[in-house]
C-alpha cells in the first residue's frame, strides 16, 4: 500500500486584496461589485432644471395673457402692437341692392330684333362675339334687322344716340334690342340662351320669311344706281360730286328686305 503524504507545515502567505501597482491603478474599480455601483443615492438623481423647462414655462405665461379679457392697461403693450383694421363700408358692387339702369328702348322695332354689328375682323374677339350673337338669334327664326356698322356709318351715329355714348372707343359690339328694348351685349345673349329666358323673350314676335332676300342676298344692302358704287357723281356744271343717294361706300339698303329702315 502507498503511504500517506505528510501535510506541509509551510505557511502560504496570502497577499492583500488591494493592488498597488500604479499601472493597474483601475483594475480594481473594473472589478469591483456591480452592487457597490448602483446604490441609490437621492442626491444626485435630482437635476437642474432644463432651458426647455423654462421656455415652457414662458409660453404658458404668455398664452395665459393673450386669453385674458381685453381691458385698457391690463395686456402688455407688445400683445396689443397688431393694427386693427378700420370700419371700411362696404362698396357698391357688395351691396346686394344694386340700382336699376334706366331702360333704354328703340321706336319703331316693337316686333322684331334689331342687332348692331360689325362684320370686320380687325378686332377678332369683337368678330367672334358679333358672329355668335348672329348665330343664336337665327336659331330662333324670328325677323331680324341686322345692322352693320362697317357698311354704313350711320348706324354708329344711330346707335351712340340711342345709347347715349360720345366716346366711340367705349362703344362696343354687339347691341341687341328685343321687341324695342335694349337687351345687351354678347355676355347677356349668352346667359339668356342657358338659361331659356332668351327663348321667352323672342316667342312673342313674328316669324321671319324662309328663304334669303334674291335681291341683296342677306348681305341688305346692293350698289347704288346712281354712282353704281363710287359714291362720285360727274355733272357737266360741277363736275365731280358726292352721291347724296349712298353712304360712303356707295351702298344704299334694300328695298326687297322685309327690315326696312327706322
């Protein structure tokens, strides 16, 4: 049998816990128990108050003076810096109750439509309302007298006093009169055709003849036969003279339309 090993009699002297070398100065903190570390201590839980805390709190003091009730001395002056608009009363287009123009009425044209135009297409926004209003109102095959200002001059003079305007730049076309009273211009024909009120307006006049004049074709004026269109006429005392029979253009109306001339 194997003999028993005797026990050393040799003391180990173990070193203290507390490392002193100066390089590992923080192995001991590394090591340390993570219970010492983690110890409550209420002092250092409590913090200073936030710059956002504050900013808060001055929000809320200025919302409290802005609800406040308006009294004279009482807000700060910069809640009260905003200008308040003065009582302006309100315009004429705003009132709901606008003044009624005068009617305007044309003699002698109780029972038809009497229509101012232009056939030029120098300006061609005025053409195209001009050829619209035309087109509508022929819709209706009523009789129509059909007046072009660029054939005869004497319709402007004709309409600007019917209308009452001097100014020929603020004159513009078309004009139409119903049954003798002054309608307006495109923008009203064209709302009383949506509306049906055009049709309402027009049932009560006569019906127009079919077919188109054989003499003026439609156009309601022909040459003159005096100076066959020159609008000059050659006598042997005076020599060359205007035509007193033709306008300007050495048209005169046609006698075979059925619109004769107010």
């Amino acid at each position: 049998m194997w003999r028993s090993r005797p026990k050393s009699t040799v003391r180990i002297h173990r070193t203290s816990s507390n490392f002193s070398c100066s390089s590992f100065k923080d192995i001991q903190s590394l090591c340390a128990d993570d219970s010492d570390q983690h110890h409550y201590h209420p002092a250092a839980s409590k913090k200073p108050s936030s710059i956002f805390h504050r900013v808060r709190a001055a929000n809320a003091v200025l919302r409290a003076w802005s609800t406040r009730p308006t009294e004279p001395g009482c807000d700060p002056p910069e809640l009260n810096s905003a200008p308040t608009e003065p009582n302006v009363p309100p315009s004429s287009s705003e009132n709901p109750v606008a003044k009624s123009e005068p009617s305007i009425s044309l003699p002698g044209a109780e029972k038809r439509i009497v229509v101012y135009f232009t056939s030029l297409r120098v300006v061609r926004s005025t053409f195209e309302d001009c050829r619209a209003v035309r087109s509508i109102l022929r819709g209706f095959r009523v009789s129509i007298d059909e007046r072009d200002l660029s054939m005869d001059s004497a319709f402007l003079v004709e309409l600007q006093g019917i209308l009452g305007q001097e100014d020929k730049a603020k004159l513009t076309l078309p004009r139409v009169f119903i049954g003798g009273r002054y309608i307006g211009g495109a923008e009203e024909i064209r709302q009383l055709n949506e509306t049906g009120e055009l049709k309402k307006l027009v049932e009560r006049l006569p019906a127009a003849e079919p077919g188109v004049c054989e003499v003026c074709g439609g156009y309601r004026f022909i040459l003159c036969d005096e100076c066959s269109g020159s609008h000059k006429c050659y006598t042997e005392k005076g020599g060359l003279r205007s035509c007193t029979e033709c306008n300007e253009n050495g048209l005169i109306r046609c006698p075979s339309c059925s619109c004769a001339p107010l």
